[in-house]
C-alpha cells in the first residue's frame, strides 16, 4: 500500500526539515489489507501513523499500526519501505472498519483505537520506551473493551462512527436491522433501535452533532435520526430501482446502460431496489450526505434540506465503487475508490453553484407564470 505526499507542518519534523521530497511513501503489508485510519493527532507521536487490519479468511487476522520513519528514503525508490511497523495485535474475525479516538478536548493518553467486527472493540495504543525498526518507537495495543449486545451471540458489525463532540460516544451499525449507541467509558449500550427492514450496512454522526445520525442499508434508504427523539425518522434517500441483470453482464446493477425508453432485454429479472453500501458525511456542511449503491459506478450526493432525491450524481468510475469520503477541510471536495483501481478527487462546487442557479430560475418562472395566471 502507498500512502500520498507527505507534508509535515511542524518545522523540523522531516529528517532534513524540508517538505516534500518525494510523492508517493511505501508500506508493504505481510497480508491483504482491508480496512486503515490515519491518526487523528498532528504531534510527533501520532504524525503520518495509520492503523490497518489485514482480511484473512481464517481466525488470526492481524490490527496494525504503522508509522512513517524518521530514516525513510528521500529519493523516490518503490522497492524500499518508508512506513514501519510500531504495534501488533490479532482478532479472530476481520475488522470492518477502524477510527482513532477524535481529538476533542484534546488528545487521550493513551490514545485509543476501535475496530470492528464481530463485535465492538477498543484497544490502548501507547509506547513502551523501546526503539523498533526504522528508527521508530514501539507501542504497545492492549485491548481495554469488547463490546457486544448479547453475551451468548452478537450479530456482526458492518460499521460505527465515533462521535467529534463527545468521544465517550459510538454508534454500530448491525446485520440484524440495528444500530447501538455505546458509551465506552461504561461500556454499556446506551440506546439500541431497529433502524431499518433489512441489513443495516453503514451509520455516520453528522458533523458537529452529538444527537443526530444517519444510516445506510439493505433495504436501499438512507434514514435520520435523533437520540433526542427515536420515535420518529426520516427517510432522506431511497435508491432508484435497478436491474438484475444476469452475473456475466459487465453493466450489472448499472441502470444508466440502458439508454432511455429502450426497454430492458425481457431475459432479465424484475427490477429492485440496490443496497445502498456506504455513506460519508460532510466534514464541514451537514447538509450534504454521499453514498452509493451496490455494483454502482456512480456517487450520489444527498441534499437533507431536500430529501428523496440525489441533487449530484458523480459518474466517473468504470467499475463499481467501494468507499467515498468527504475533505476534512473543504465543504466541496470528496473522493471514491472503486473495483477499477482508481481513487478519484471530486470537487462539487460548480455542480451545487448550477443547480442552485437553476433553482432560483425555475422559482422565478414558477412565480411569474402565477402573476399572470
């Protein structure tokens, strides 16, 4: 795996003091990686570290954490590594997702790593005083929290979030229809609902909320909620009907193949409703939510001041997509990385600025046509 260019904003944190030299940095893993988070913190003992979990289809899968050496190359040389290794553990079941403690308030010491899987776990990353490879200081990962609904059997976790205004909170999405709100200093689940018909496959807090979340599932929507009220929800999105092509058609789940009124080929099956996988909330505007649905080659962008429909859809990938992410620092940026091996940079500014334009146009229309009625 390759990490992107380095940019140290502390002066003299490079070896050299000089930023940037060279564009691409290298870790290479003893097994296949599927899930990483970069460190929240930006002091030296957290800057360019990223924790990673390996999928292995047997119970030793390996948790990471990884840390751009002091020593690294500074020609670009793509056989040599620049990240080392500075801590190791194992879990029985791959992880579906790791984040590192946000920085509220001010960094925890130790610092803290959750992950999960088949269940809620948060680990205690800290340094033991010991110098590893690379010229880079071990740490140590000791599990101080496993967390599950039931004792006996816990459905497997698809995804969590960890709540920006306070940290004490996390919120798990389930296969069994269910999202928990956990408090991890007591370890206990603080609210559990039945949040949507089928699997649930994501949850996210919006930004800067401590109350509201959204969630993404099987059954194709997107649905809000609020701690402070869970008797009501509201649907913001639902995936438009696609097709069940048959598996050996390489435009599968992709409705947009089909040009307008051309007719679907009657060999095909009924339409339905895709699993929407994944969604990201926007960093800076809450009002902006991304997603996308199974097989999919497009990103759609939810408006929830307008719910029910995508107000961007972002076609650019040739092969159905795996993860989005909005820019931390900007309101209008996101990227996707998909099955066609490219992580893809958006900027949606000029789309917003457009449809609000048209908007505006079709308001004024609509009002003069009433003037003259």
């Amino acid at each position: 795996m390759s990490s992107g260019s380095p940019y140290y904003s502390v002066t003299g944190m490079t070896p050299d003091a000089l930023s940037p030299r060279k564009e691409i940095c290298n870790y290479f893993s003893a097994y296949p990686v599927y899930s990483l988070a970069w460190s929240r913190r930006d002091d030296q003992n957290g800057m360019f570290r990223m924790a990673l979990s390996s999928f292995l289809e047997e119970p030793q899968n390996r948790v990471q954490v990884i840390q751009l050496s002091p020593q690294h190359d500074p020609a670009h040389t793509p056989e040599r590594p620049d990240f080392g290794l500075v801590a190791e553990t194992t879990t029985d079941y791959p992880l579906t997702k790791l984040l590192w403690q946000p920085m509220a308030g001010g960094f925890a010491q130790p610092d803290l790593l959750a992950g999960a899987g088949d269940s809620l776990r948060i680990w205690e990353c800290e340094q033991t005083g010991e110098m590893g490879e690379m010229g880079l200081h071990k740490s140590s990962l000791r599990q101080r929290a496993k967390m599950a609904t039931r004792a006996d059997y816990s459905a497997p976790v698809t995804s969590f979030d960890w709540n920006q205004i306070d940290p004490r909170l996390i919120i798990t999405s389930s296969i069994d229809t269910t999202c928990t709100v956990w408090d991890i200093e007591t370890q206990q689940a603080k609210t559990q609902l039945i949040a949507h018909d089928r699997e649930v496959f994501d949850v996210s807090f919006v930004s800067n909320s401590q109350d509201v979340f959204v969630s993404a599932g099987a059954d194709g929507s997107i649905r809000m909620f609020d701690l402070r009220a869970l008797e009501h929800s509201t649907i913001l999105y639902e995936a438009p009907a696609a097709v069940a092509p048959s598996s050996s058609d390489p435009n599968i789940g992709d409705l947009s193949y089909y040009p307008e009124n051309s007719g679907i080929p009657s060999a095909r099956l009924a339409s339905f409703t895709p699993p929407l996988l994944r969604l990201s909330c926007n960093a800076i505007d809450p009002s902006y939510i991304a997603t996308f649905a199974l097989d999919s080659h497009t990103v759609n962008i939810i408006d929830i001041r307008n719910p029910g429909s995508a107000v961007v859809n972002l076609v650019g990938h040739q092969g159905p997509i795996h993860a989005v992410s909005w820019s931390p620092t900007s309101p209008s940026q996101l990227c996707s990385a998909g099955a066609d091996s490219r992580v893809l940079v958006w900027d949606i500014h000029q789309a917003l600025a457009t449809r609000q334009h048209q908007q505006r146009q079709a308001m004024a229309a609509a009002a003069q046509a009433k003037q003259l009625s």
